[in-house]
C-alpha cells in the first residue's frame, strides 16, 4: 500500500493484524476510532498519511511482519474476546501472545476446545462466511439419556433463532455423550437446539474445526502447520475477501 492509496479503515485495521473487519466496524459504531481527530464514518477511506487513533492511542502505520496462526485448546470460563479491558477473562490476556492476534470465531465461556487465532483479517472474513459450509465437531454431553428419538431430530433440523438449523450428522457415544458435525455457526446453537428437546447441555468441547484437529492439551496453543494451511486455503479459495 503506497502513502496515498486509498482503503476501508476495517480493512487497514485488519491488513496490519489489528482486529477482524468485522471488529473494525464495531469500533467504529461505538466512536472508539479517530480519523485525524474526527470521528470517522462506516465506510471511510483513509491514506497512510492519515493520523488513526483507537480508545486515544495512536495506530502503528505498517503492515504485520508476519502472519500468525494459531490453534489453541481454550479452557471453560475463557471469553473469546479482544476487548481486554471490559472482560478480565478474555483470550488474548489469557494466551498472551507477543503480537495482537484475534480468535477466528467464538466458542461460548461455558465450552471448551479447538479454536483458532491470526492477525490475518482476510482469513478472518473466508472462514467466517456462513456459505462456506466449513465443518466444525463437537462431542457434548447431556443432563438424560439419549434416545433414537432425539438423534433423528437433531440430525434433520431444530426451530431456534427463527431458522430451522441445517442437516447435520450426529453420533451417540454413550447413554448420555454425542458427536456432532455442523456446517453453521448460529449463536450458542447446540445448546438451543438441546434445550428445545428438553436437554441441557452439561459438557461442550470442539474437536474440530475443518481439517484440523484438536490435539494440545487444555491451555496450550501451537503453530498451524504448513500443510494444514495449505489446505484451509484451498477450502476457502472460493471465498470473498471481504464481509
């Protein structure tokens, strides 16, 4: 990017591995951005002769050395947020990585499991993209026992959040255990779709997300590898680059 190419706040902000675009815009409808001084608009364009400022404090006006990312094992009672003074349970204090780094997605603070981290914004917006049909696995345990009944309901779609949820597959582990594999990521929707027949969920872990698997242990993190990046970029190559 040259001094005077113009670009999208929420892209600049997500191009030097400061937040997500989709954390940029929030940032900027709850005016904690400034644009030389101003309180800038959704939308914005900005050169790197502009003076950008977060929460008072002055933006750094170079792109990421590098890229990073990052499978972590998130334990229960960590918060999948980068607003680090609001929740003193948050995933960034927690990993306390070197560079700033944002979780690609969430996992609620009741559950535990594979999650991801980057400072690249771009594979941010891929992943997330709900037409992207990208497989995530979970194993849950329930409050009863499981019965044929509640597998086939699971397995075909459940009412929540005014949207009948996708066909998925679902595996009974034991009496009271399952695997699941969803292809969307609706808010908190395990623990909804459990709850409309009647269960609670009383343990939730992600073992999964795409083709890569958990296998750090709770509160630990690792590198991606070379090949497991070669292939999420492959599964996200049909994807837009942008919200």
């Amino acid at each position: 990017m040259s001094k005077t190419e113009l670009i999208r706040i929420n892209k600049y902000l997500s191009e030097i591995g400061y937040c997500s675009r989709r954390a940029a815009d929030k940032l900027i409808a709850q005016n904690r951005v400034r644009v030389n001084g101003k309180v800038p608009e959704m939308g914005t364009k900005i050169t790197l002769e502009d003076v950008i400022e977060i929460d008072g404090q002055l933006i750094a006006q170079q792109k990421a050395k590098k890229n990073v990312y990052l499978a972590f094992n998130k334990p229960i009672g960590i918060v999948c947020t980068t607003d680090t003074k609001r929740e003193k349970n948050n995933i960034i204090d927690y990993i306390n990585y070197p560079e700033r780094i944002f979780p690609i997605g969430r996992l609620d603070k009741p559950s535990e499991g594979l999650i991801f981290l980057t400072n690249d914004g771009d594979v941010v917006n891929k992943i997330l993209r709900a037409r992207n049909n990208h497989e995530k696995e979970y194993i849950v345990k329930v409050n009863k026992a499981i019965d044929q009944k509640f597998l086939g309901q699971m397995r075909n779609g459940i009412p929540i959040l005014d949207t009948i949820t996708r066909k998925c597959e679902v595996e009974k582990i034991n009496a009271y255990s399952f695997k699941i594999i969803l292809t969307q990521g609706l808010n908190r929707q395990i623990r909804r779709m459990c709850e409309y027949l009647g269960y609670r969920v009383t343990k939730l872990k992600r073992v999964r997300i795409m083709n890569v698997s958990l296998d750090v242990p709770v509160g630990k993190w690792r590198d991606l590898t070379e090949a497991e990046l070669k292939e999420i970029n492959r599964l996200v190559a049909d994807s837009s680059k942008t919200i």
